[in-house]
C-alpha cells in the first residue's frame, strides 16, 4: 500500500517539474515548417506589395472624383500628346486633340510643353490585347487539345512517345524572345498568304479555270502574333490537358467500347467532357502568360501606335488578320523605356498596367467559372 501511494503521489511531480527534452527530428521538423512558413509569407508580402502598388497608383489614373467617376477619355481614347500649360492663370493638362479644339475656342496660339504618349488613352491596346489573347487561346486549345487526345489515347508507349514528350517539356522552358524570333522568321517573313484578288506583291498561280494570288509573310499582323503565343503556349496545355485524360478512369472507356461505341465516340462522349476541367486549367496558365508577353507581340504583331482600330479602314475582309495592332504589354514597355519620364508618363504606366492586370484577371476568372460549372456538371 505505501508503495502504491508513493507512485501516485510522484506523477504529479513528474509532470510539474519534469520535461522531456524535444527529439532531434521534432526540432528539425519545427525548423522546416518555419522555414516554409516564411518562404510562403515573404512570397506574399512582396506580390502584395506589387499589387497594392499598381493598384494604388493605377486606381488614380483609371478613377475620379468627379460624376461619372471613370475616367472617360483614358479608357475610350487612343494616346496622344500631352500638353501642360497655363493660361490666364489656370493649369491646364490637355491631350492632343483637347488642346486643339481648345486653341480653336479661344483663337490663340499657345506655347505649350508637350509629352508624347502620356495624353488620351489606351483603347487601341486593350482592343489589340484581347484579340491577341483570344486568338491565341483559340489555336492554342484546338491544338493542344488534339494533341493531347493523340498522346493519351491513340498513341503507343515507346521511345518514340517518350521523345515527344521530352520535347514538349523541354519547350516549355524556352525563352518567350526565342519565340519571338521564330514568328518573324516563319510567320511574319515566310508563311504563305493566300487571295483571290491581285496584290501588287503577290504572284498569280493558275489552278484549272481559275487561279488564286500568293506571296510569302503575314507580316506584322495579329494572326502572326496569334500563331506566335499560341506554339509558345502549347506546351503547357498538352501537357496539362493530356494528364487530365490520363487521369480519367479506364473503366469508363471499357463500358462505352462494350455497348458498341467507336474509339473516337468513347473519348468524345466518357472521356473529353470528364477532363474539360483539368483543360480549363491549362487554359487559365496559358492566358496568365500569353497576356503577359512582351517580346513575341513586339516582334510579331504590335506597332508602338496606330491611328486606327483592327475593324477600321479595311478594303477586304482578310484585312482584319493581316494588319498589326497595339497592345497593352508592349505600351507598357514604350511608356516605361523609350520616353523620357517625367509624373504624367508615370501616370500612364501604372494606369496601363492597372487595366492590364484588370483583363488578364478577367479572362482568367472566366475561364475559372466555367472549370467550376463544368465541374459540377461532369463528375465521376
């Protein structure tokens, strides 16, 4: 009995003055978790930082505080000049095409200091930056998506199939200027353009009673530009898009091919629809970086300005695809590095980068809710 009351009158002794030394491996642990933890946090604080930077700086562009609270003329307007100067007392910030119908007003010849490409507005680039994106994303999906069923579903395991499937990864780690260089190598100076109508550039090429005129480049143009991101984004979307097939159970193709199905009938109907998901999300990567790309629209596609938009002053249809346009991230280059700064250049470039981020951002939760509907829709 003494025995026993002496042990149970030592445990509470052994828990209150007593502690186990923590393991060598429990330290560790709690080192990498900290190690994470802060690798994460810093992580955070310096794309919040970003962010809240553009955002803030951006929003004083975009917004005002006068009815209607937009700013009107930045978001509808092509760039122009700025002229600063003052007149009876008053400051006055006008854009090329205010300062002249103000001059007319007033029947003066002002002395003005003028600043290129930090007056109007940015409608020609985002107009140009969401055609790019979606033609891109068009190509790229269609292809990718081909490829992908191919790579999944017909082809054999091998050393062939492993090949392309190095290639494909080790593509996707190219530089985006060395895609670039490729588009004005293929697209813009030697894909062939073709038409039925004569071109002082192009040669005439009889086919039986009738005849078509081609000549060789696309030249700067949006379809370049298109083509250009599209490959450069490929190798992300057959990648993701084909581990979204591969993911699929292959008991649902089994129980298609035993009620009679063809192969192809199988992937369209128990296959594709299961893995549109998992594609969406490769789609979501590839607008993120297509969007954000600045040497392959230089090369290929964008002009530092143009007067008019992609619909405007065409003499055929074909027109639209065969003529450049601007762009947002390539304005953002112009405005940041090839003029003089100065606080109204300033002003452009965190307002241009504020409606970038805006669109992107956009097209990205589109494509987000879409992954989301169609996942509710399609599961197994």
């Amino acid at each position: 009995m003494s025995a026993t009351a002496t042990v149970r009158k030592s445990r509470p002794q052994e828990g209150l003055g007593f502690h186990k030394k923590p393991s060598k491996a429990k330290s560790t642990e709690k080192a990498v978790f900290w190690l994470f933890r802060l690798s994460t946090y810093f992580i955070l604080l310096c794309a919040s930082v970003i962010f809240l930077t553009i955002f803030y700086k951006g929003s004083q562009t975009v917004f005002q505080t006068e009815f209607p609270f937009v700013n009107v003329e930045f978001l509808t307007e092509a760039p122009q000049t700025l002229h600063v100067f003052e007149h009876e007392g008053e400051k006055y910030e006008l854009s090329d095409t205010n300062f002249r119908a103000f001059e007319e007003e007033k029947g003066l010849e002002i002395d003005t200091v003028t600043y290129a490409y930090s007056g109007g507005g940015i409608w020609p680039c985002i107009v140009g930056t969401v055609l790019l994106v979606l033609g891109a994303m068009a190509i790229a999906l269609t292809l990718g998506v081909l490829s992908a069923i191919f790579l999944s579903e017909y082809s054999k395991p091998g050393k062939t199939l492993n090949t392309i499937r190095l290639s494909i990864l080790n593509l996707a780690g190219v530089p985006s200027i060395v895609f670039g260089i490729f588009g004005v190598g293929f697209f813009v100076l030697a894909a062939p353009q073709f038409a039925f109508q004569q071109d002082a550039a192009a040669t005439f090429t009889e086919l039986g009673n009738t005849g078509f005129y081609y000549k060789f480049g696309w030249g700067v143009s949006l379809l370049a530009g298109c083509f250009t991101l599209a490959f450069m984004v490929l190798p992300v979307i057959i990648s993701a898009s084909e581990e979204s097939l591969r993911a699929i159970p292959q008991g649902l193709r089994e129980a298609s091919l035993a009620l009679g199905a063809s192969k192809w009938t199988a992937i369209r109907t128990n296959v594709l629809p299961y893995a549109m998901p998992g594609i969406l999300t490769s789609s979501i990567i590839g607008v993120a970086r297509v969007a954000g790309e600045t040497a392959p629209i230089m090369f290929t596609a964008a002009y530092a300005m143009r007067d008019q938009l992609p619909w405007e002053g065409l003499e055929k249809w074909s027109d639209f695809f065969f003529q450049g346009v601007m762009a947002l991230p390539y304005h953002i280059y112009v405005v940041s590095a090839k003029i003089p700064q100065n606080e109204y250049t300033e002003r452009m470039q965190y307002g241009t980068a504020f409606v970038f981020l805006v669109i992107v951002a956009g097209i990205a939760l589109a494509s987000i809710l879409l992954r989301i509907r169609m996942r509710k829709k399609y599961r197994w």
